[in-house]
C-alpha cells in the first residue's frame, strides 16, 4: 500500500445506528481510509453496510478490530499508522467526543512522544445516542441536562453516585449512557434508589432501547413505575426534572418535552 507523504487521523461516530444518522463529513473520510480501527461490533456493523454499499469504504482499506478495554491501545496503534504517512480512521459509535474513542486519543497524545503532537489529527462531530433519543420523543432535552456514563470500570462508583444526586438536585434532565452490561447489573438499581431519593415518584423516566435499529423500544413511564432491570447495553436512559411532561397520542408513544420556561421553584 502507498503511503502519502503526510498522513493523518480521523476520529468519527458512526452515529447510533444506521447511515442515514452517520454525517456526510464521516462517510467522506470513511471512503478515503487506508486503515480503520474500532471495537469489532461497529467494524461489523460497516462491513455489513458495505456489502450493500461498496463504495462505504475502499475494498483495500485495512480493518483492525480491538475488544472493549483496549481504548488506549487502539488510540496508540491509531497514531502510529498515522505517523507511517497513512490515511487512518478511528470509529465510536454515536459521536467520538462523547464516551467515545476521542479522549483516548488525546490521552495516548499527552501521554506519547512529542511528535505525535505535530500529526494531523481532527475529530469529527456524530449524532450521539442522547439526542437520536430525545428526537423520536419531542423535545425532552428542551431545558438544562447533563449526561452521567454509569459505567464505573473508569471512575469510582462513589463518585456516579454524588454526581447523580447532584444532578438530580438541580434539576437537570439526566441522559444516563451504559446503564448496564453483561457483567455490570447492579450499578443500575443503585442509581434509581438514589435518584428515587431526589426526584418526585411522578418524573418522568424514559428507557430508549436501540434507538434507530432492528428492535427499537422506547418506554416513557415514571420513576416509580421504572424497572431499571429494563436497561441493559443498549439502553440510553432520560430522567426528566420537575417540569418535564407527556403528551398523549392516541396508539403511540406520548410525546415528551421539557418547557423552555421555568420559574424560580424548579
Ligand atoms: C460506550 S457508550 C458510547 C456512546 C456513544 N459514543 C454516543 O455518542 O452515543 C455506549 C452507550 O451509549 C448508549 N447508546 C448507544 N447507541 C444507542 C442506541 N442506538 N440506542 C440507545 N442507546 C444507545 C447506550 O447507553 C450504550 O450503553
């Protein structure tokens, strides 16, 4: 394979789900690759959008699947197959910059030698799942929220569970990202005991499961209804604040919205 003169690195979300959520900008340096790298389930994910669309990506382009965990590693190979004068892309789903791929990247720089700091390296902007979420449901981020990833295999647990209680008391609307795992259960039920601690019984909770591929569900319904055994990997989770509302439809799921306005009791 020809290496240019000068190589560089992408770092793209493929969106949550499918083509039509993934940017034209992603798409474009996707074509132009030499190299992709990304966790195995979202290489998947391109090859079979490939066998319908050839020209998703160059049929000489390399593919380097890595498994959860390896985030550094991969950002590292990334760098060097980019400092070798290749063209190389580094994927996440939703958007990189979001629980994604780019702060490992900008780990392994601040952490590597000084001249990866020279490569030519851009992050480019995805859908992320939160607001893929919110689109099929109205406008449930309409006000102040914040986003908590529940995973702790990179912060104490001690540590989710002050920033939930404290998102909780000022009232953001709450996007939790990977609620629960194969092997991370139980972190999703402490969540909703504290968070049960600091929002009325009526809020509104919303378990978007899939959202935008095969087997999409979404279940609007309230913190005291909520089985959070409901949420698994898939699974993005909105808590609405005080003001947050449904609207009913007749044989649909109700539109939710949370009101630009607020008064001073919120
Ligand atoms: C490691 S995080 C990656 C987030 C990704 N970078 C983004 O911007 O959406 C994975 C979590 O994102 C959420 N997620 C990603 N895609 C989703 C989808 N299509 N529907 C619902 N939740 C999704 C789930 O909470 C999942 O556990």
């Amino acid at each position: 394979m020809a290496a240019e003169l000068s190589g560089w690195l992408r770092v793209i979300g493929l969106g949550p789900a499918g083509a039509e959520w993934r940017t034209a900008e992603a798409s474009e340096v996707l074509a132009r690759a030499q190299h992709v790298l990304g966790y195995h389930s979202y290489l998947a994910r391109l090859q079979q959008e490939a066998a319908a669309l050839p020209a998703l990506l160059d049929p000489s382009a390399v593919l380097h699947g890595s498994d959860n965990g390896d985030e550094l590693a991969r950002a590292r190979s990334a760098l060097e197959l980019a400092e070798q004068g290749q063209r190389v892309v580094l994927i996440s789903g939703g958007d990189a910059g979001v629980f994604g791929m780019a702060a490992a990247v900008f780990e392994a720089i601040d952490l590597g030698p000084a001249r990866w700091r020279a490569l030519d390296v851009r992050v480019l902007p995805g859908v992320t799942a939160m607001l893929a979420a919110a689109a099929r449901l109205g406008a449930p981020l309409g006000n102040d929220f914040c986003a908590i990833n529940l995973s702790d295999n990179l912060k104490p647990w001690s540590t989710v569970e002050r920033r939930l209680m404290l998102a909780a008391q000022a009232g953001f609307v709450i996007a939790l990202y990977n609620p629960a795992s194969r092997t991370r259960s139980e972190q999703v039920h402490r969540a909703f005991a504290i968070l049960r601690q600091h929002r009325v019984p009526s809020a509104v909770v919303i378990f978007a499961r899939a959202i935008g591929r095969a087997g999409e569900q979404l279940l609007v319904t309230t913190l005291e209804q909520a089985d959070p055994a409901q949420a698994d990997m898939q699974t993005l989770l909105l808590i609405g604040n005080a003001t947050t509302r449904c609207i009913a439809r007749p044989g649909a799921t109700p539109w939710v919205y949370t009101p630009r306005k607020l008064d001073g009791s919120t």
